[in-house]
C-alpha cells in the first residue's frame, strides 16, 4: 500500500470529465489490486488533506448551525426578529456604547457588543446580529441546497440520457445544454420575481421567492452538471459491463439507472459540492438586490444592502454578514476542491 | 473555412430566435399559466396604479387578451418592423427592433438602454482587458513555477476571489480605498470622450473589482489547464528538441490552454455588457444593469423584457465572435470546417 507522496494539490485539476473517467476505471484496477475501493482510497488521501478537512468540518459546523437555528438563537442571543431599540440612539439610529447614558456622539463602531448580544445588534431596529446571521445560514443553505438538488435531477437526467443514447437525442440535448449557458440568469432570475404573481401553486410570500429562486438556479445551471455526467456516460456505455448487461437482454432503463448511474455518484457528488457556493452566492445576490428573500426574514445578502448607507458608521454591519458569505462559500470551495482531488487519480499514490 | 462562418452564423441566429422566444415565454405566458389575467398583466406592464379604463386600454393595446401565438407574432414583428401604440388621439412609434415601450416614462426602451450602454461597455471592456491578461499570466506563472511560494500566494488570493461577493469586495473598496483613505475621487460616470482621465480614476476601481472576481477564475482555469498540458508527450519533445523554455511555455503549452478559456471569455464578457447588475449597484454607476434594477423597483415590466433581451443578444454576439475567432486560435477548427 503506498502512501500519498504529497498533499492532494488543491487546483490540481485535469480536464474535469477526464479526471474522474479515469477514476471509476482506476476504481476496479486498484480495487483488485489492493483491496481498496476507490473510496477507501480517497478517504484515506482525503484524511491526509488539513485544508480539506477543516473545511469541511466548517462545512458540518455550518450546516449543524442552521438546523439548530432557533437553539443557538435562544442560548447565545435574542430572537432575530426582535426589536432592542434601549440600544439604539434615536436621532442617530446606531446602537450605543453606554444605553444607561444616550448621547449622539457616543456611538458604537462595533454594534454594542455583548454577552447577550455577541455580534451586537442591528442599526436602527437594534435587533440581535448574531442570531440573524444563525438564521440567514438556514435560509442560505436551503436556497442552496435544494437548487443544487434540481440542478443535479435535471443535469443527471439529460446527460445520462444524452451521452448513453447518443445520435439526434444527444444533438437536441447538447444545443439546449448551449442555449441555456447563453442565458443571462441574474436578469431573468429578477425579470421572474417581478412577473411571476403572489400565490402561484399556493406559495406565497418567501415560499414563493425560495421557490422562484430554485427553479432559476435548476433550471439554467443544469448544464454544467449535464456536460459531466454525459461525458461519463460516453465512455461508460462501452465499457464491458455495460455490454453483459445488454447482452443478457437488461432494459435500457435497467442498465442506465442500475448499471451506469452508480458510477456516476461520485462525480456528481463532487460536482455537486463545487455547485453549492455558488448558489449561495447567488441567492445572496438577489437578496442583496432586493428581490430575493423578503424581510423581516434574515438574509445575508439583504443585511449587507442594508449596510450600504452606514458602512461608514456602523462597519461592523457590513463585516459580519459579509464575512458569514465568505467563510461559508470558501469552506465548501475548499472542501469541494479537496474532495475533487481526492477522487482525482491523477494526482495520484 | 467559408463553410465554418456560414455555419456558426447560421448557429448564432438560431440561438437568438431561441431566446428571443424563451423571454417571450417567461414574460408573457409563464404569467398566464400562474394565473394572471390580461388585466393584471396589463397592470405589470403600465406601472404605477392605474385606472380600470387605462388597464383595459392597455390589453388592447398591446394585444394582452389575444391568444399566445397571436401574441408573440406582434412580439416578433415588433422586433423586426417597429411598432405603434396608440394613446386617444396620439400615436407613438416604437422603431425597430423595438425592445418595448415603456409605459412609465413615455418612450420606446432601445433608445435609453442605448443611452446607458457606454457606461456598460466601460465597465465591461475594461474589466475584462484586466481579468483576461491578470488571469492567464498569473495562471501561467502559477503553472511554471508549481509549488512554489508565489503559486501557493497567487492560488490562496484566487480562492478567496472567487469566494468573496463582489458587493462585499466592493464596497470594502469603497469604505477604505476611497472614504477611508481617499486614493480615489468620489465622483459619478464621466464620458470617456469628454475627459478621459476623469473617466479613468471613476472607472478604475469598478473595473479592479469586477475583474478581480474574474481573474481569479482565470487564474485557476489557466492553471489547471497548463499543468495538465504540460504533462504531455509533445510539450517533452519541444524541448527535448532544444527550444528555449520561453517558447515552449508559449508557443506550445499555452496555446492549447487558450482554446476553452477564450470560450468562457465571450460567455462572460457578453454576460457583463448585459448589465453588470452588482458592481454598478456597488459603485453607483448608472449603466444598464442599474436600468434593470431601477426597472424592476419600479414595476416597470417593459424594461426589464428589453434589458434581458439586450442582455441575451450580447452573450449571442459574444460567442459568435469567439467562434469566428476559433480558427486563428486553433488550427484544427480550421482544417475541420
């Protein structure tokens, strides 16, 4: 068994579809070799990777923290929709050092930091920092999350179907996997929230808005999912296996979902995780512009636009949330980037 | 070669009707199927609070209680030929291609989304001279001297690039490099033709920070793609075969690596003429990303269907420019088509 000579090269890359191609082969050769699956494997280099695994403990971290929201929100802070207004000076709108005393000219440039309020609180509403960014990670994630979950649906569906069928239906599929890259998503994603009316298949509200956005994210980014797995495909539905089961007279939709689907997972997990930051980064976005997650609802993006006008005064407003953006979209770059080169032969025992 | 134009042409076009019909689809059925009726969709298109005559009014004029085939006939004509609205006694003309009539401010769309596309197009050029020369070099660097400090630097800088929103980037620009510690003016667009210089300093930060998100996916892309060339058997022959390093890092290893970048190129410099929504909130800078936005603030439907009209059109045009550029840049598109 022969060690890893050095620490997977995070952008140590090839030619994505190649990489991992190469994987599921070196899969059975090594696994016949050594006894070790393809997994045990990367598990192993992955184990040996710091960077990768403190991101991805952040990544843990991060998503245990938006579940237990309410939890943290209850133990270290205050409801994120509650109002602290003792803390603000009025004619100012900032939160004070010294409530007991109110003075304009005795703001605080860091929010008012305290025990009870850990990133201080809002200007203006004085509503606790710390708990609206906890809460801002559930919606995040969700966003996220479930868009990536349709990106991978759809971009599975068609490239598998593309790459195993080939001829006009792989044509079709690949001019559309075109057209829809020729989209400007942010345009139509604002274009969308703007036509699309209150109440549609009984969502309303912030549920519609989700809704809206992940139907956006699915919907134009499937391609890039869908140009791996077709890829995958291509070379898989050669392979012998592949011909036994066509030979024992196994159902095309037997040998595409039994068959080669399952050597398709680790690909697509991997691709998956790269997707998930930058769906965070869009949602962020839309909120920031205004047509994302509507308040009172905590949302990183809408904290920052409402930091705008105070970035001078009130800087640790912008910070937090920016940084809660930053931290969580570079831990699951890190983690996604590790895990790639895990699974990547290529940069290989 | 001839062959490859007709055909890449022919692609492009077909990619344009595509769209063209896609944003019909959205801003025109997708409504109807959620349940709109042509008077509520009349009320997105006319802004403001209208009165019932005036709604009514508007379903007639632009044809909303027609059926959907119907309507995007009108929609395509328009585009093509112009069109005419009718207000009581008043006419108005819409000459094509007629993006849409605003009925907010009283006039066709082109007209003012041409007013702001120069600021777009500052914007837009400008970052990507910057993102696309930064990018590749420091990629190239990283590749050439793998391991090293500067590589581990350059990459680690790249990371949090493409992590970092660019309105928190941006406005920490702003907080620091202008307010803070005043290196540039706060000022609005100035017109490149009527003082450059002004123009410059307005426009340099705006291009350093859209371009800083971009570069660094360059940078990563680049990189990955000449490590990987460089592993091949030719790249050991050029220089087996004496060639300085210099030329074989350029003329043989970054060549092939160029190919897909100039792809996402196109992609990304026509997604930026469209409207570089964030950065020209960030900066205040009054292009057509900011025309969307004030659009969409506004209920101002028309324009927001123009811009992404526009905004598509771009990406189109973009990429059928790097298409015809493919054979320059590779030979076997040439021999191929």
């Amino acid at each position: 068994m022969s060690a890893p000579s050095h620490a997977p090269d995070s952008a140590e890359q090839a030619e994505q579809t190649d990489a991992v191609n190469v994987a599921t082969q070196a899969r059975e050769v090594r696994g016949d070799s050594d006894n070790r699956s393809l997994r045990q494997i990367a598990w192993q280099r992955l184990r040996k990777d710091k960077v990768a695994m403190v991101s991805g403990v952040v990544v843990v971290l991060l998503i245990l923290a938006a579940i237990c929201a309410p939890l943290l929100a209850k133990w270290f802070g205050a409801p994120p929709t509650q109002f602290h207004q003792d803390l603000i000076e009025p004619s100012t709108g900032l939160p004070m050092k010294d409530p007991a005393n109110p003075s304009p000219f005795d703001t605080d440039p860091w929010g008012a930091i305290s025990a009870e309020h850990l990133l201080g609180v809002e200007p203006v509403t004085g509503r606790d920092l710390f708990s609206r960014i906890v809460y801002g990670a559930q919606i995040s994630l969700l966003v996220a999350f479930l868009s990536t979950v349709l990106c991978v649906v759809l971009g599975t569906l068609l490239g598998i179907v593309a790459g195993y069928k080939g001829g006009w239906i792989d044509t079709v599929i690949s001019r559309a996997m075109d057209v829809f890259l020729a989209f400007p998503l942010m345009l139509f994603a604002i274009a969308l929230v703007g036509v699309i009316p209150e109440g549609v298949l009984g969502l309303t509200g912030n549920g519609l808005r989700i809704g809206v956005i992940v139907f956006i994210i699915g919907f134009f980014n499937w391609p890039y999912i869908a140009r791996i797995v077709r890829g995958q495909t291509l070379s898989l539905r050669e392979r012998e296996f592949v011909e036994a089961a066509r030979s024992l007279g196994a159902s095309n939709r037997h040998i595409l979902f039994r068959e080669i689907l399952p050597n398709l997972v680790t690909p697509i997990i991997v691709y998956s995780t790269l997707l998930i930051p930058t769906n965070i980064l869009f949602e962020a976005a839309l909120s920031f512009l205004g047509v994302g997650i509507n308040p009172p609802t905590p949302s990183w993006g809408k904290m920052l636009s409402d930091a705008v006008p105070l970035y001078e005064n009130a800087p640790y407003f912008v910070v937090f949330p920016g940084l809660a953006i930053f931290v969580t979209v570079l831990a699951f770059n890190l983690f996604g980037d590790g895990l790639r080169d895990a699974f990547d032969p290529k940069t290989s025992d | 070669m001839l062959n490859y134009i007709l055909r890449r042409l022919g692609a492009g076009l077909l990619l344009l009707a595509v769209v063209t019909a896609v944003t019909f689809w959205i801003f025109y059925v997708l409504p109807r199927w959620a349940g709109v009726t042509p008077r509520g969709m009349a009320a997105m298109y006319v802004g403001k609070a209208p009165t019932p005559e005036a709604l009514d009014a508007t379903v007639e004029r632009l044809g909303l209680d027609q059926p959907v085939a119907m309507q995007f006939l009108e929609f395509v004509r328009g585009l093509l030929l112009g069109q005419e609205f009718t207000f009581g006694r008043e006419t108005v003309e819409c000459a094509a291609p007629c993006l849409g009539y605003s009925f907010t401010t009283n006039s066709p769309v082109l007209p003012q989304l041409l007013d702001r596309l120069p600021v777009t197009a500052s914007l837009a050029f400008g970052a990507a001279i910057i993102w696309i020369i930064g990018g590749v070099a420091v990629g190239v660097l990283s590749a050439v001297k793998k391991g090293s400090f500067f590589d581990r630097l350059a990459m680690g800088t790249a990371l949090v690039g493409v992590s970092m929103p660019i309105y928190f980037t941006g406005l920490l620009a702003l907080a620091f490099l202008v307010h803070k510690w005043e290196l540039f003016p706060v000022s609005r667009y100035v017109p490149l033709s009527e003082d450059p210089v002004a123009w410059f300093q307005v426009m340099f930060l705006p291009w350093v920070t859209l371009a800083f998100l971009h570069a660094a996916q360059y940078a990563r892309q680049t990189r990955a793609g000449m490590l990987e060339v460089l592993g091949e058997d030719y790249i050991r022959t050029a220089r087996a075969k004496g060639l300085s390093e210099r030329r074989v890092i350029f003329k043989h290893a970054l060549r092939p690596t160029l190919t897909p970048i100039v792809t996402i190129f196109g992609l990304d410099v026509g997604l930026v003429l469209g409207g570089a929504i964030l950065t020209e909130t960030v900066f205040s800078l009054n292009g057509i990303g900011a025309y969307a936005i004030d659009a969409i603030v506004g209920k101002d439907l028309p324009v927001v269907l123009g811009v992404t009209l526009m905004g598509a059109v771009f990406i189109v045009v973009c990429n059928l420019v790097v298409d015809l550029l493919y054979p320059v840049l590779d030979p076997r598109v040439r021999i191929a088509g």
